[in-house]
C-alpha cells in the first residue's frame, strides 16, 4: 500500500488500483499524519489542519469520525491513539513525499561527492514520485497551504540539482524541454532560468539562450524593478565558452530519455501497435493530428512498447521550443541544434550540425522520435531527409500537423477518440476510449467519481461535445475538481474559458484549450486565415463547392493546406472543421468583423440547395437527395437559425420552405412544428415579396397529409378560402408552390365541378405531378360514377410515377392500384404490386414513413386472406414502433391493422378490444357531404366499422354491433356506392346471425350489383362466406329468388335493408365480460 501525497492526496493498493478513503477532509487528515509519519500529530494541529478557522461544535466527535472512515481503508492498527492525537503507523517508504525526500538527498551527496550518473539516477527516482500539485484534493487551511509551497519549492531544487548533474554528464540537452516549461511557469526563478540558458548554450542555441536571458531581465525589471541575480548574469557570460566546446563522437548515446509520463494511457493500445509496424515497414513515419489529439503520447508509448527494435537507443526531440524562423531564414541552425543536444554534443549549425549528427550515428540502430515539426517543418524535413540518406540504421518518427512531405514518408493520422452515441447506458458508454480517458483523469481530482446513470448522459455529452480530442477532455475532467459534471457540460458553449489550468507538466500550450488551438493558427498563412475563419459558418462541414460558392476567394489550394495542417479534416467527400476549431475560428471572424456577411452568404446557398432538394425528393434521385439532406442538415438548421435570430424573414421562410418537406419525409414534426411558429412570429400574416410558396409551405405545413396518407380535397381543414387564394397566388410567381399544394386545389375545384386544373395537372409534361394528379382522380372516380375511368388512371399514375421516380409517391399509387386489384381479380393479382411497394422502402425514410408503408401493405394482405404475411408484416412494424413516438392518426391506423388481422382469424374477442380502440377516440375529420363522394376519406373508416361491427356479434355485442352497422351505412350512403357494398356485405352476416337468411341474400346480391356496376369482381373477401351459409339456410331456389330480387336494387334502396336488420334475437355475451379497449401486443 502506498500514499500519495505529491499530487491528490490518495491511497493506492498494490496493484495500482485507489483505494478509496473519502472527501477533502479525510484526504486532510490522511495528509497531515503522513506529512510526519511515525511521530503524534495532535488534535489541535489535526483540527485546525481540516477546519482552520471554523470548526465544528464537537470537535473531537467530528475528528473521531473522520479517524474512524480513514481507518477503514488503511491496514489494522495504521492509525492508532497516542495521548491526545494520532500517529500513522506505515513505513515511511510508503508515502511518496518520503521516497522524494531519501532520494532527493542521496542525490546531493553523491553529486558532492563528485558522482553525478549516481546523483542523476537519484534525482529521476525523486522526481519520478511526483504525479501534481502536492497536497491536491485536501481542504484549505493556512498549514498545508504552507506545507505545499514547501514541497514545491523542493522539487524545483531537485529540478534545478538533476540539470547540473545532466549538464555534467554532457546529457544537458535532455532536460531542455523540461527546463523550459518550468521556466514559463515560474518567471522569477532567476535560479531556473540560468539553468535554461546554459542549456540552450550546450545545444547550440546561443542566440535563443541570449534572447532567454534579456527577456528574464525585462521581466524582473516590469515585475520587480531589479537586476538579474549573479548566478543569472554569470550563466549569460557562460554563452560563448560553452558554445564554443567541440562536439566529439560518444561511446555511446545517452540512454534512452522519454518524456516523463505522469498519467495512464488510454484508448490507444491498438495504435501504438499499428504505429510499431508501419515502423517495421518504413524507415519515416509521421503521426499528423490537429493540436491536442494526442500525437505525442502516443509516439512516446509506441517506442516504449517496442523498443526493443532499436538497440542503440530512442532519441526523444523535442522541437516546439524551436522558434520559427523569421522570412528569409532557414531555422536549420536551430534545429540542428536541438539534434546535437539529444546526442549530448555541443552546438553546430545547418549541415555543420548534419554532419555532427551522423558521425555520432553512424552503424547505429536508433530511432529519432521529432516531437512538432509543424512550426518548422520545411527544415525539419530538410534534415530528416539529410539523415535518412547518410544513415541506413536510423528511423525516424515524427509528429506534426501537417506532412513532411518526403519520399518514402507514411503518414499515421491521429484522430480523436471515439466517442459515444446519444442515449447509450451506463455499461455500453464505458466501453467508449473518450469515456475512459475522462473517468481517468477524473478519478485524478476526485478519487471518488464514478460513471452512474445519473452522470452518464453529461459525461457522454462533454466527450461528445469536444470532439473526443485528448486534451480537451483531460482539461474537462480537471475542472471537475470545482464543478459538478452537469455544470462542465452545460458550460461548454465557453468551452476555451471553461478549459484552463492544465496540468503544471504539460507543455504551455497544452495548459489552455485556447493556448493548444492558438499554436495551429499562428502557423497560418494570411489566405489560410481567412479562409479558416470563414469556414467556421459550416456547422455540418461542407463540399467544395459549397466552400467555393459560399466564401469569398476561397481557393481549393487554401483549403488543402488546412488539411494538410489538421486545420479542416477530410473524408474524401466532405471537409469538417471539428467543433473546438470551429469556435476558435468563429471568435476570430467576429473579431474580424466578418461574420454577418459570411453568414449571409452561407443562408443563400443553404436556401438554394434546400429549394433545389424539395424538387429533388419528387424524383427519381429521392434516397439521393435524402442522403445530400441529411449531409447538409447541420449548415441549413443553422442558416435557419441565423435567419430567424436577425430577423430575415426572406431567407428563413425559403430555408423552412425547402426543409419542411425533408423533416416530413424523416418524420421529425418537431422541427415542423417549432420552427413553423417561430418562422411565422417572424414573417406575420402575409408573405413577403416572391415568397409566397416559401409562406404556403410554412403556413400549411402541419396540414398536409403524410406521404401514406392519400390527398383529397378537405387535406386543408383551417383557412381555407386563403389556401386557395395563396396558391393561386404562387402559380403566378417565379417559385412554384409544392405540387401538393397545387393537386389538393385542384381536387377542391373538382369538389365543386371545376375539372380544369386537375385535368391540367393530368395532362401536364411532368411525371410526377401527372401521376399524383392522375391517382387522386382515379379515387375519386371510383367512388363516384366512372370506376372503370378509374382503374386506367391509377395503372396511368403508376406508370409516371415509376418514370418519375418518386418513391413515396410511386409507393402510394401502387397501394391503390393493388387495393383495386383485390377486389377485382384476388390477391394473387394484388401482389407482385404490393411486393414492388415493399421494394421502394428505403431506411432513409422517417420511422412514420416506414410504418404507414407496411402498415398499409399487412392491411391490404389480410384482406386477401395472407394472414401470415400480414403478421410479419405487423412484426416489423411493432419492432420500428419501440423506439418511436407515433402520430395519433398513424397510432390507430396501425391498431385497426391488428384489428382487421384479428377479424380474418377470426378471432373476434381481440378484434373487438382493438377496433374499441380505435373508435373510442374522436377524429378531426368533418362529418361526409351527401353526393360529394368523399371516397378518399370515408372508405377506410367505413370498411373499419362493418368489421366492427361484424366482430362485435360475434363476440355477443349485437346491440353494439348494429350501432357500428348503422354508422358505417350512414357514412357510406353519403359517399359511395361501392361503400354501400361493403356495408351490405357486413350487413348479411349480421342478419344471418339474427336468423334473417333472407334478407341476408337480398343485401348479398344488392352488393354484387353495386359492385359489378363499379366493374369490380371480387368484392369484399367476406362475401362468399356469408352466400355459402345464406345457401345452407335458405336451399338454392330460395336463395336464388332473394339474391335476384337484391340484385334489382339501388344503393339507396339497399341502405334501406340495412336499417331493417333486427338483432333482437341474437344472444348476448356474459355480463362480466366488458367491452374494453385493449392494448396494442
């Protein structure tokens, strides 16, 4: 067991694993006693320690508890009673403050003592120990405050000590990196800083070591108003002696210096395996990412994995310290610098230092691991290609944001972690490496936290959120120290103020999210500014040409670099700028004061492209169309956006007009309906100038019937005089309004006698409006005088449509025509039709869409006697049904679909609870007009109820089952004829059950005539049921003479047999057995 005390305050197993102990004041009270570990820590110290100047009332009460806890995850007799305080009982090897200290002081002896590869393995033992802040995770209190500066003012001895002994052993170089991040982060360490300058004299780098030094003394002069110390100005005059030793072939390398890894790895092990085999297999390789995905680390972990490959060594290089070169300079001196100080050898410049470099690795194995060549990578390829061709035994593995762009180079791209979808549990979010690496590093500031059902869905929206880059979510999770996770996911928005305060080990540009972004952005040119900034508009990324036609001087040159730079992100359709970019180039845009007219810009190609994809969901590239759409939705949501928040009423109605018909077709209504009132709030009651099918569409959105649902004349049920009249009003613009529109007023003339447009419509060049024209017509035709009319414009319809191409629409048509077919000629006429609509079912449809699809096709196969079918059919619905909310006209739809399943089987008790169901809600659907033959609207309803109310006799309802009798004769009396037929089909069977044989074989052959006159052979499938038992009841003759004398009468003498049907003498169910509606299986 070992304590942790230089980082949070913890407890760790054997195995590695926390133990855990509790909040800030156990972690107090374990850190107080370790701090003196084997002495007695008094209650006062131990009080004033965890409460400093608010104590509790019972103070030894509350001290005694928390003794108690601690004591729980400590070993017996760890924390025991000494007179009036406690001592810790561990080893003191146990704790890490303890192993730094031993070590720390076997170092200085034995650099006394003139042994600095002793010292320097000492002083990596005792820096090794620290994994943070000291004393992290404990509660505040004067004396630890106290304590901690302490401990940190050690370790920068310690730091300060270890580059003394390096630069002795001629290994200064190592630490530089080190050294430097030190520095930054204590600016008035003189002591430091003489320590950075004499090891940027011994790597060659005389004039960055003199530029250190005058900004130290500019610094110390603002902040202080001093000098520069002795030590710090004896360390500047060192410059040009230490410069000035002459670079000697080693015996050996140093050994092997990695980055010191303070954290775990995660999420990247098959990485690190993929990256050791392209370095098997190539000589370069260069890891290339956008700032913070983790290029590093993983280069690190992948030599240390396999380092077994290179037996001379792994050279770690570190090259971010290398300032970019000014125009006109080559920044090799430099950067041959930073090479001879990884080889411990003194300073050389351009190919002087080339030259150095190889004599020292000559017929040596080695692997050179450059560390972000971005900022310099025009030299840094110019000397790995110097290196590669003198050195056959070198590899060299780099890390950048962009290529080196050498022969031979393979790239490794570093992407983000991937992250988890929305809605996933607790157990399949965990299994996400983005979710691992936060619950790490979490677990970092609070031992305590755990992934939960209640945290979940917060910490799946944060690594959402942030791209699953690395070091936003280390930087995320560090803030969970302050902030509960629902406040960090709620405060992403400002994610670049929400992540600061990285850890004191990282690089400084990896401490901020802004600082990790600012580092990409400065290697910029001007052009890759620009157009980085203004590609920010794209919320859903973008194709070329919508970044050329979009942003001004846009240049596919320009655009490349940014990807090449890990800038922008390509899939080889599609150019993405990840989120955390994006709002740093968006903050520059508005800085630059450009971002209204780039957005502009950006909500006029959306409108186009949405106005040019309405057209396209009519045609044969439909699922084409839905893919562009889906692609596209994240840009066109937030022109909306935009649109409505400026108050452009214009642009946001022609984005809502082109958008509502794809949300229709995917079934999202609440974006129908949300944005259809803010877009209204908007624009007011009139549209504006030329806008009038953008406002038709916005206005009547709601109101029109879903792609299943078949148009007729009363679709529009509000405003209609002014539907009309904006239709009308559109026809005459340059945009036309939705062909929808236009055939829901042509059936409304038709309503009243005014044929014109709608034969227009019919006879009009374009097939998909022919078609739909031309299938409305044919159903109002069969229901009303011309059914034979009928049947040859629903075959016409389904011939535009196919050459159209419209799937849904063609889906539509081919329900109908196979509709007609069963009743016709059977159901093995219906169903190669009802196979070719199955076929059209694309997934790319909404979940509605898709239900109404194969909701209508188990309907029509349960008509025809495919029970089976049907079933499987409805199997598939309920399973697409789970994880849907349904509309309540498609919800009963699909009830009555059971419903009618039911009745085929016969099974009349089920049928009975569903088609209750359905019923026992009221619909928004005016009563029928008489001699309007509103067929479209009434068939379904009337051939629901004559089951009904056959279902309800059969189950012992008569008294109900004739209610439903009547209802369906009315309706069907005031619609159609064929509906007439229908009901007198239901009627038969009612009566034969009521013992009526006779009356039961006048209404089957009034039925037959009304049917035969519409030209249709089949009818109702149970028709030849009811004849056969009229038969066996009445004997042939008898039959014969009722079913002739039916067959003589009309539609409205047949509705009077109806009425004369008396259920008087049909038996009842048992009185405990309860009409109720059931549930839906």
């Amino acid at each position: 067991m070992r304590v942790v005390l230089l980082g949070t305050v913890a407890v760790m197993s054997a195995d590695g694993s926390d133990v855990r102990i509790g909040g800030p004041r156990v972690r107090t009270l374990l850190a107080l006693l370790a701090l003196d570990i084997g002495r007695v820590v008094s209650d006062t110290r131990l009080i004033d320690g965890i409460w400093d100047e608010d104590p509790p009332v019972e103070t030894g009460n509350a001290l005694h508890t928390l003794v108690k806890r601690l004591r729980t995850a400590l070993p017996p007799q760890a924390v025991i009673r000494v007179g009036a305080g406690y001592r810790l009982t561990l080893d003191a090897a146990a704790v890490d403050l303890h192993r730094f200290t031993d070590a720390l002081a076997r170092g200085r002896a034995q650099s006394t003592a003139g042994q600095p590869a002793a010292a320097a393995a000492s002083l990596d033992e005792a820096l090794d120990q620290w994994s943070g802040e000291p004393l992290g995770g404990t509660c505040e209190s004067a004396g630890l405050a106290a304590a901690a500066t302490g401990l940190s003012e050690q370790r920068l001895a310690a730091i300060e000590l270890r580059a003394d002994v390096y630069r002795e052993l001629g290994r200064g170089g190592e630490l530089l990196r080190e050294l430097r991040a030190e520095a930054a982060a204590q600016p008035l360490r003189e002591s430091l800083i003489a320590r950075v300058v004499i090891a940027l004299a011994a790597a060659g780098r005389a004039a960055e070591a003199v530029e250190v030094y005058r900004r130290a003394a500019m610094v110390l002069d603002a902040e202080l108003g001093t000098t520069p110390s002795a030590e710090l100005q004896s360390a500047f005059a060192q410059i040009r002696e230490i410069a000035a030793a002459e670079p000697a072939r080693p015996a050996a390398l140093p050994a092997s210096v990695l980055p010191r890894r303070f954290t775990s790895f995660v999420g990247r092990a098959d990485s690190a395996a993929a990256i050791a085999r392209n370095l098997r297999q190539s000589r370069l390789v260069t890891l290339i990412g956008m700032g913070g995905v983790g290029k590093t680390r993983l280069a690190t972990e992948s030599a240390c994995g396999f380092a077994d490959s290179w037996p001379d060594g792994c050279l770690f290089i570190e090259l971010a310290a290398v300032e970019r070169p000014a125009a006109g300079q080559d920044g090799w001196s430099a950067l041959g610098g930073a090479l001879l100080a990884a080889l411990g050898l003194g300073e050389g410049s351009g190919s002087d230092s080339v030259e150095v470099a190889c004599h020292a690795l000559a017929g040596r194995r080695v692997l050179l691991i450059l560390d972000n060549c971005e900022h310099i990578v025009e030299a840094a390829a110019w000397m790995v290609d110097a290196l590669l061709r003198r050195l056959p035994t070198v590899t060299v593995l780099a890390t950048s944001r962009e290529p080196l762009g050498l022969d031979g180079e393979r790239l490794y791209p570093v992407g983000a972690l991937v992250t988890p979808a929305v809605g996933l549990d607790v157990a399949r979010a965990a299994e996400f490496p983005a979710v691992q690496l936060f619950l790490d590093r979490a677990t970092a500031v609070r031992p305590d936290f755990t992934l939960t059902e209640d945290n979940c869905a917060d910490v799946c929206t944060i690594v959402r959120g942030l791209d699953g880059n690395p070091l936003a979510i280390e930087l995320a999770a560090a803030r969970l120290a302050v902030l509960p996770v629902r406040e960090v996911a709620d405060r992403l928005t400002d994610r670049f103020r929400l992540l600061t305060n990285g850890s004191r080990h990282a690089v400084p540009r990896h401490r901020t999210l802004h600082a990790a972004v600012s580092w990409s952005w400065e290697l910029l040119s001007p052009a890759e500014v620009r157009l980085a900034r203004r590609f920010a508009v794209f919320a859903g990324g973008a194709t070329i040409s919508a970044v050329l036609q979009t942003v001004a001087d846009a240049e596919v040159d320009t655009l490349t670099a940014l990807v090449a730079k890990s800038l922008v992100e390509f899939d080889g359709e599609r150019y993405r700028m990840v989120e955390t970019i994006r709002a740093y180039a968006a903050a520059e845009s508005a800085r630059a004061d450009e971002t209204e007219h780039v957005s502009r810009a950006h909500a006029d190609w959306c409108a186009e492209f949405v106005t040019t994809a309405a057209t396209g969901l009519l045609g044969p590239a439909q699922h084409e169309w839905l893919r562009r759409l889906a692609a596209e939705y994240g840009n066109c949501e937030s022109a909306l956006a935009w649109a409505v928040r400026v108050a452009d009423g214009p642009r946001a109605l022609r984005l809502y007009g082109g958008l509502v018909w794809y949300w229709r077709l995917c079934g999202r209504f609440e974006a129908i309906s949300d944005w259809r009132r803010r877009v209204l709030d908007l624009v007011g009651d009139r549209p504006p100038e030329g806008c009038t099918a953008a406002y038709l569409a916005c206005r009547y959105a709601e109101q029109v019937p879903s792609n299943q649902t078949t148009i007729w004349w009363g679709s529009i049920q509000r405003d209609v005089a002014e539907f009309d009249a904006l239709v009308r009003a559109a026809m005459a613009e340059p945009e036309p309004p939705h062909p929808k529109f236009v055939v829901i007023l042509a059936l409304r003339d038709h309503r009243y006698g005014d044929d014109r447009l709608l034969d227009h419509c019919a006879a009009v060049a374009e097939d998909g409006i022919r078609g739909v024209a031309l299938m409305c017509r044919g159903l109002f035709e069969l229901g009303g005088d011309t059914p034979a009319r009928a049947v040859a414009d629903l075959e016409a319809a389904v011939v535009c449509l196919s050459t159209s191409g419209e799937p849904c629409a063609l889906m539509q048509a081919l329900f109908m025509l196979s509709q007609v077919r069963i009743y016709s000629a059977g159901l093995a006429a219906a169903r190669p039709v009802i196979t070719r609509a199955l076929d059209l079912l694309g997934t790319d449809l909404g979940p509605t869409e898709q239900l109404g699809v194969l909701g209508i096709a188990a309907d029509q196969l349960a008509l025809g006697g495919d029970a089976e079918g049907a079933e499987a059919l409805l199997d598939r619905a309920r399973e697409l049904a789970g994880t849907t909310e349904l509309p309540d006209r498609l919800r009963r739809f699909l009830i009555s679909v059971r419903g009618h399943l039911a009745f085929r089987q016969e099974r009349f008790d089920r049928a009975v609870q569903l088609y209750a169901r359905v019923f026992s809600e009221p619909t928004d659907y005016p009563a029928p007009e008489a001699g309007r033959f509103d067929f479209v609207r009434f068939a379904q309803d009337v051939q629901q109820r004559s089951r009904y109310a056959v279902a309800l006799l059969r189950a012992g309802f008569p008294e109900q089952a004739a209610r439903e009798l009547a209802t369906a004769r009315d309706i069907a009396i005031a619609t159609s004829g064929l509906l007439v037929a229908e009901v007198a089909v239901a009627g038969a069977l009612i009566a034969l059950a009521s013992g009526a044989a006779e009356h039961a074989a006048r209404l089957l052959g009034g039925a037959d005539a009304l049917r035969l006159r519409a030209g249709l052979a089949h009818g109702c499938p149970d028709r030849p049921r009811a004849a056969r038992r009229a038969r066996e009841v009445l004997g042939q003759k008898r039959f014969d003479r009722a079913y002739r004398a039916g067959e003589q009468l009309t539609a409205e003498q047949v509705a009077n047999l109806l009425r004369g049907i008396d259920v008087a003498g049909v038996g009842t169910a048992r009185p405990d057995r309860l009409l109720q509606p059931a549930t839906v299986d």
